[in-house]
C-alpha cells in the first residue's frame, strides 16, 4: 500500500458541526481510495479546558486557544471553520492570505457583504476552498442531479422544498451563547433563512439553475428572549420562519418553507421537482430513498416509486455495505471530504465553492429584503 500524502487539518471550533467534520476526516480513508489522509493535526477553541478535551476525544494531535496562532502554523495545510457565522469572514480571509485551503461550514457568512471579501480571498489567494453543504452529498439527492442532467424530468415547471424544525417554541429558551448562538442576529446573520433555507436553496441551485426573483414573508414569533451572554432581556432580531415564492431562470417556479415553530418535525428536509416526463421527491427522514414518477411507464402501471439508493451503481453507495443496507446523515460529510480530497489530487475545485456558496447568499439577502420590504426582489449576484 503506497504511502498517502498527509493533508493537516486545523479546525476552528468544536461544537455540533466540529464533531461531524472530525468524523468525516476519521473515517474517509477507511472506506475511499484516496491519494490523501487527512491528519488530525489541531483542533481550536477559546476555552482551553473544552479544547483539550476535544484534542483527547477526538484524537487530535493538539489544540489552540487562539485562531490566529493556529492560521500562522506551518504545520497546517487546511483550515475547517466550524465556528458561529460571525467569525466566518475573518477567519477565512487571515487563512486565504496565509496560503492555507479553507473549508468553511455553512452559510458562507451572515450576509452577502460578508461574503464576498471571503470569496475574493480566496481566489486571490489561489487556495482550495469548498463549503459544507453537506445534503448534496445524501446518495439519494446526488442521484436527483444525476437523473435531472440526464434529462429525464424534462422541461422543469415547479421546485418546492420546505426545512421544518420545532426546537425554538419555548419562550424561556435564551438567545446566544454555545448552542443557542443561531438565535441571536448578531451571531448568526438570521434565523431560519441563513440557517435552513440555505440549505434548501443550496440544493435547488444545483439541481434546478439560478434563482431570480423572490417574494418572501418572514416572522418573529418570540420578540424577546433573554440573552445568555449579558443576562438581559433583549429584543430577537432572527426570523424565526420564513416563507418565500420565487422565479428560477429555467422559467420554472419556486415555493420554499421553513420555521422552527413546527410542533413535531425535528429537521424535515424536504423537496419535490416537477417537470414535464416525471417528479423526484426527497426527505431527509428518509434520506436513502428518492421517490419517482415517471410518465413514460406503461400506464396502468404508472405510479410513483420508492427507489432505496443504497445499490452500488448509485453515488457514493459501492464504498459503503452491501446493496439494501443504508446509510444516513453523518456519510453526508464522509462524502464532502472524499470529493475534496479527491479534487485536490486531479486539482479541481470541490462544489460547492465560496464563488458558488456566494449565490446562495445572494438569495438569503433577497428573501430576508423582500420581507423586510413587502415587495419582489431580485436577487443580485456578486
Ligand atoms: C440547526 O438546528 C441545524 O443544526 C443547522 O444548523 C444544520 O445546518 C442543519 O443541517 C440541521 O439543523
């Protein structure tokens, strides 16, 4: 077995998002041939008791309470932010300008203002840079965009996706601080349209073109909530739901939902396209099945099918067990990691980039615009 080239790691930040790239880089090399293995090298965090800790769990070769030191290390190829979107921008750009790749969790930033500089950054910089939109890489959405390119849905009339969560309902739960940070504006940029429309947006760029125009509606249900960081009560500037229509470029339309006020659903990822010879359903509680209608079946026979993509023609599926087993959320960025090290070995850039998370971005400020306005916007790319 030849050698692999060690690609070191330093990531930035150690809470949920910390924990689900750290299982992806431990993992990757198991289960993918690869020319690269990505080496644990420094885990960075503010609070030196919590970051040793997550040295030790998760096998990290040492830590760092300072970002910037972990930036100017030599040892250091990759930089992984995992931190909140506040801190995305600067960290991202010292490591552009310090020649280190950089891998980014979603969104990009808190808005587009933010964003671009970061993009710049990187392609000035000339360093490999991806965003973890990690739902692409579920085998059954990548086997959506498979089918689309191939043409088999036709000319494309609807895309609508909806992200339901129910975790925010209670009016004594506070804003900001570790873990509840994607409450608070200052930290997180909004709520639900950078958190888990982005998502949902993300995916229906790559699977259905560019978005715009947007007509969007926003609301904030618990108006005050007290702040963990300064013990006061203060006003909640995060959207707490948002829901927007849309027109893409392909001349379909677009309709997207998300809240955290849905009693019930813990993290319903959902999206239906519908085109002219057939529709593709997903649902991220289901996440190895696409549904699928085809016209083209024979009629009394016509129906939609529940394909379980877990067979080794389909994405991702022969690295895994054998035909029928499944696999689930955390492969998602087993995957991110593979395709990136893989792209870094044959030097092609890994999608989502900075320049094309940047459209995304470009559509969360529109929607959050258009609320704020009460009219259509339309989405202005950098
Ligand atoms: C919020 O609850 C959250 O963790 C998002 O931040 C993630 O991006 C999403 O995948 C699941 O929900």
């Amino acid at each position: 077995m030849p050698q692999l080239k060690p690609l070191n790691i330093g990531l930035v930040g150690y809470g949920f998002m910390g924990r689900t790239h750290s299982n992806g880089y431990k993992r990757v090399n198991d289960f993918f041939d690869l020319e690269y293995r990505p080496i644990l090298k420094a885990v960075c965090g503010r609070s030196e008791a919590n970051a040793k800790a997550f040295a030790e769990k998760w096998q990290y070769e040492s830590y760092e309470t300072d970002w910037k030191k972990l930036v100017a290390r030599k040892d250091i190829d990759a930089i992984d932010i995992c931190t909140p979107n506040d801190s995305h921008a600067e960290i991202a750009i010292a490591a552009a300008e310090a020649g280190k790749m950089v891998l980014c969790e979603k969104p990009l930033a808190r808005d587009m203002k933010e964003s671009l500089p970061m993009v710049l950054a990187v392609e000035k910089a000339g360093v490999k840079n991806t965003v973890w939109y990690n739902y692409r890489r579920a085998p059954a959405v990548t086997f959506a965009k498979q089918l689309i390119d191939q043409g088999k849905l036709g000319r494309i009339f609807h895309y609508r996706a909806n992200f339901l969560q129910d975790w925010t309902i209670s009016a004594d739960l506070p804003q900001g601080g570790a873990g509840l940070w994607r409450l608070d504006a200052a930290s997180a940029g909004s709520g639900v349209t950078g958190d888990l429309l982005a998502h949902c947006i993300d995916t229906a760029l790559w699977l259905n073109g560019s978005i715009t125009t947007v007509s969007a509606m926003t609301e904030t249900f618990v108006k005050e909530r007290k702040h963990t960081l300064t013990g006061k009560v203060e006003p909640v500037g995060i959207d707490d739901a948002c829901a927007f229509m849309c027109r893409f470029e392909n001349g379909s339309l677009g309709l997207f939902e998300s809240t955290r006020y849905a009693r019930g659903h813990k993290a319903l990822y959902t999206f239906e396209i519908n085109g002219e010879n057939g529709s593709l359903k997903w649902d991220l509680h289901d996440l190895h099945r696409l549904q699928y209608f085809n016209y083209g079946d024979e009629g009394p026979l016509r129906g939609w099918r529940s394909i379980h993509v877990t067979d080794s023609d389909h994405p991702y599926m022969k690295h895994w067990w054998v035909p029928g087993l499944q696999i689930g959320y955390e492969h998602t960025f087993v995957h991110q990691v593979a395709d990136f090290l893989q792209d870094l070995a044959s030097g092609k850039p890994t999608s989502p980039t900075f320049r094309e998370a940047l459209e995304t971005q470009a559509v969360c400020d529109a929607v959050l615009d258009s609320a704020e306005v009460g009219q259509w916007q339309t989405v202005v790319p950098a």
